[in-house]
C-alpha cells in the first residue's frame, strides 16, 4: 500500500502522497524547496499513526512548482426596498505544491 499523510496548510486539510501535485492557500516567501511539519496523520503499508494534533517526527517535504489565482467569485450585497447594493469581485490566491517525500520517524 502506499504511504500518504494528512497535512494541514492554510487552515485547510490535504490528503497527499510522494508525488502528487496539490493546490493550497498561498504561501509566502520565495522558497523553492519547503517542509510542512503540521502532519495530522500519515499512514505507511498498514500501520496508521494519529496525531493529537500533530503526528511528531513527521515532515512533508515539497517542492513549489508555481503560484496562481482561482477565477473571479463575484460577490454582490442588496438590501429590499432601501436602495443599497454591493458588488464586489475577488480572486484567491493559490500555491501549486509537488510532493517530494514524507519523512516519518515512527
């Protein structure tokens, strides 16, 4: 089976194993190479270790391969009878990270 690890990055939950090519919030800095040491839970052949709340010894290392932005959510306030509307746009913001490995002591 193969190993995978339960990662935790910008108040999100990712499901990731070495190799995969995941979106997250984006992540500042120019880093080529970054650890992610908030692991929840890896698990390796069958054996599963849980964190409370972070798994100890355990690190994701991936590369960024680039940054992007979601498409324009439009956001549009109106309140009846008052003539009051708003409308806003906005794009989020993303980080597209490679898995290179999971690292885990246990």
């Amino acid at each position: 089976m193969k190993m995978y690890a339960v990662i935790e990055t910008g108040g999100q939950q990712h499901r990731v194993s070495p190799g995969d090519v995941v979106k997250v919030q984006k992540i500042g800095g120019s880093e080529k190479e970054i650890s992610i040491d908030k692991v929840l839970l890896v698990s390796k052949d069958d054996k599963v270790e849980i964190g409370s709340p972070f798994v100890k010894n355990a690190v994701v290392k991936a590369e960024v391969q680039g940054e992007g932005r979601y498409p324009k959510v439009i956001v549009y306030k109106q309140k009846p009878r008052k003539g009051y509307r708003k409308l806003n746009g906005h794009k989020q913001g993303y980080t597209v990270l490679k898995i290179k490995d999971i690292v885990f002591g246990g």
